[in-house]
C-alpha cells in the first residue's frame, strides 16, 4: 500500500440534466481524519454517503470539502391561482351590468398581480436521482485524484525519510569507529578515572572501588544505545516499504531515536563522539518533521 502524504488539492466539474456540479478538496496535517464539508441547500442528504467514501480511502488529514451546484437553465412553469381567478370571475359577473361581458382575455390575466406565478419546478424523483448519482461519482473522481495526489507527495517524502535513516546510520558508523570506543581507548579513560579514584583510596574500601569502576564503565559505554538505533532504523525502513498509514508509528520511533541520541552525547567523553550525537539530534528533529506529513 502506497505512502501518502496528508497535503493534496484536487477538483471535479460536470454537469448532469439542467444542473452544473463541481467539487474542490483541500487537504493538510492532521492528527485524525477530519472532513469540514460545504454543501448546497437540497444536497445535505448526501453527507453521510461523502463521510463513508473519505474514511474508506483515507485515514488522516484536515479536510475541506466544498460542492457547488447551479442550474444550467432556468426551470420555471406557471402557477394559475385558481381561487384568485374564480374571484375576479364572480366579480365580473356581479358588475356585468356596469363592464364590458366581454370574455377576459390572456393578457388582461396576466396583467393581474396574483392570479399566475412562475415558480422553479420541481424535479422528479428519478431527476433528484440521477444527479445526486452524477455528483456522488463526481466526488469520487475528485476524492480519487486527491488520493494520487497525496500518494505522489508520500513517494517523494519516503525518498528523503530514506535518505535520513541513511545519514543515521552513517553517523552510528561514525560513533561506533571513533578510536574512544576501542578498546585501548575505554580501558585508558578507566584507567585515568581510577587514578583519580586511588588519590581516596583511603576513605573507599575495595567494595566500593570495585563499585565505583563497574558505574565508570557501564557508563562509558554506549553499545546497547548504538544497537538500538540500528534496530530503529531497521523498523523505520520496514514501516516505510509496507506503506499505508504508518505516521503515527514513525513518530513514536522518532522518540526512540532522540532516547538513544541524548544518552549517547550524555554518555560521551569524546569530542568526536559528541559531535556526531549532536548531528545525530539534528538529523532525527528533521526526520520528525518531515514524518509529520505522513498519513
């Protein structure tokens, strides 16, 4: 299952019957999926339909999704007011005597405020059908070229968060062949801490100065932090190629990662080892930030 970034824009137009739809969607960071629709009066019934079609392609994101729809022609018919019509005709009888009996004529009707309106009409039900079917597809095209659009962004972040890991690892090479992890290096720093260690040998009984170097060399040394940044590594990679949702589990490993980096530079005694964990922070804060705009 492809990556897929949360940004994306995409936008869908048709037309159907007397009626011109378009869709535009816009989507960003989130920490859940949050849809915020814009539809037009006549259309709300479809919500829950667009709800279900979003959830089942998308897990994350703040998402704005607005609907216009507009008529392509006017669809008025008119409307006779029956009880105004027969009104005026019992009038015109009661002053036959005093008017023209002449029959009235269409015009003279139609000069009359009240007795014929134009109103929109009504679709039918198979209209109100066939466009809410059109408008629905409509969404789902758009909702479709959001997804690539977002998939599109996902393979280009997966290629940097790549790289990343790859200057992690570099700098865990560094840090593990650096000469103050050899050997000869460890067991000289002991030997130089238990120098100053000797100059109280007086007031430490042998117990407590086999404690003291067993503390010493526990922390010099950064063995189980280096390996466990590799194994992070390994589990970053392995998230990444299987794709789909995984940023909120790429960011829990980004906590494990600056764990691991922190006690490395707590633990150093070398400027060289020091300047790749400070390196290491910055590299694994990018990491994050750009795991953040993983679905």
């Amino acid at each position: 299952m492809p990556l897929q970034s949360m940004t994306g824009f995409a936008r869908s137009e048709g037309t159907t019957g007397r009626f011109r739809w378009a869709w535009e969607m816009r989507s960003v960071n989130g920490k859940g999926l949050d849809l915020r629709l814009r539809l037009p009066s006549g259309v709300e019934h479809l919500e829950g339909d667009i709800r279900r079609m979003a959830g089942e392609v998308l897990s994350r994101g703040n998402l704005q999704i607005g609907l216009s729809l507009s008529g392509l022609e006017q669809a008025a018919e008119p409307v006779v007011n029956r009880d105004a019509l027969a009104a005026i005709e019992r009038l015109r009888s009661e002053l036959g005597d005093l008017i023209d009996p002449a029959p009235l004529r269409l015009d003279t009707i139609l000069s009359l405020r009240g007795i014929v309106e134009f109103r929109e009409r009504e679709d039918s039900v198979e209209e109100r059908a066939a466009r809410d079917a059109a408008v629905l597809a409509g969404f789902a095209h758009a909702l479709g070229a959001l997804t690539a659009m977002r998939e599109s962004e996902g393979a280009a972040l997966h290629a940097v968060l790549d790289a990343q890991l790859g200057r992690i690892i570099t700098l865990v090479e560094a840090i593990e062949a650096d000469p103050s992890r050899s050997v000869a290096g460890i067991s000289a720093r002991l030997m130089q801490q238990l120098a100053l260690l000797s100059e109280h040998a007086a007031t430490l009984d042998g117990d407590r100065l086999h404690a003291e170097v067993a503390l010493l060399a526990a922390k010099a040394d950064i063995r189980e932090e280096l390996d466990r940044l590799g194994a992070h590594v390994a589990a970053a990679r392995a998230l990444l190629a299987a794709g789909g949702p995984v940023g909120r589990k790429l960011d829990f490993l980004c906590q494990e990662f600056n764990r691991e980096a922190n006690t490395i530079c707590s633990k150093s005694s070398s400027a060289a080892v020091t300047a790749s964990g400070v390196e290491l922070k910055v590299v694994i804060d990018q990491f994050r930030e750009q795991v953040q705009n993983l679905e």
